[in-house]
C-alpha cells in the first residue's frame, strides 16, 4: 500500500502571470503544502467552483475548509515557521483582515496590469508552479 500525504492545497490562476508569479513566491515558503493551477485541480474534489476559482486564491486545509482571497493567503502563512506564521496571524485580525482584502480584491482586478502580466500569460503545464511536487 502506497502512503499519500495529505497536504493543504492553494488553488491558483495558472493562466495569470502575476498569479504564477506569486505561486512561484510561495514554493519558496517554509511550509508543507501543496500548490495546483484551478486549470489542473480536481475542482469537485475540492469542493471549490470554477466561477470561484477563477476569480481568487482559495486555501484547502486538510479537513477539507476552504478560504479565499487574503483570507487564504493568511491561511497559508500560517501554516509555516515564523516568521511567516506570525505574519499570517496579523493578516487574520480583524481590522487588518479587513484592509486586506480591500488590497486584495483591488490586486484580483488589477491582476492583468500588474507588471509581468498580460491576458495571454498561458503557461505550459510542466512550468506552472507545483507541478511536480
């Protein structure tokens, strides 16, 4: 019988270059997740929409809970060493919860002006973020 680790996953736009970019970013975390584009996720496994996943990040823990936007970017901070996992916590306060996805939702729209972007930034599978891992 074959062990399989069960890892949190961050659901990204592999199609987005900023995206990807910031994907790229959070491989370098020291923490013990796993990164997939929406593109190549088992969506319905993970009990998360396309219209939702092509709209933001979305965090899958372990249990199964979800979260989005910089609710999930927190969540995934918090997951490694500090201090990283601090700054995941602080994210989550209330009042700088709330400024952060304010920055957050302002970033998802801007996303393809944002530098390295443009609305065709396709990567080939092999080069996403994650694969492989």
């Amino acid at each position: 019988m074959r062990f399989v680790e069960r890892l949190p996953v961050l659901v990204y736009d592999g199609d987005c270059g900023f995206c990807t970019r910031s994907a790229r970013l959070a491989e370098r975390l020291p923490g013990r997740f796993r990164l997939t584009a929406w593109q190549e996720a088992d969506l319905a496994a993970l009990r998360i929409t396309e219209d939702r996943a092509r709209h933001e990040v979305v965090w899958v823990d372990v249990d199964g809970r979800r979260s989005g936007g910089a609710a999930a970017v927190a969540d995934l901070l918090k997951t490694c060493r500090s201090p990283w996992s601090l700054l995941g916590h602080a994210l989550s306060a209330p009042v700088v919860r709330l400024i952060a996805e304010l920055v957050y939702r302002w970033v998802a729209a801007n996303r393809y002006r944002l530098p390295g972007s443009t609305p065709a930034c396709r990567l080939p599978r092999q080069e996403r973020p994650g694969f492989g891992r």
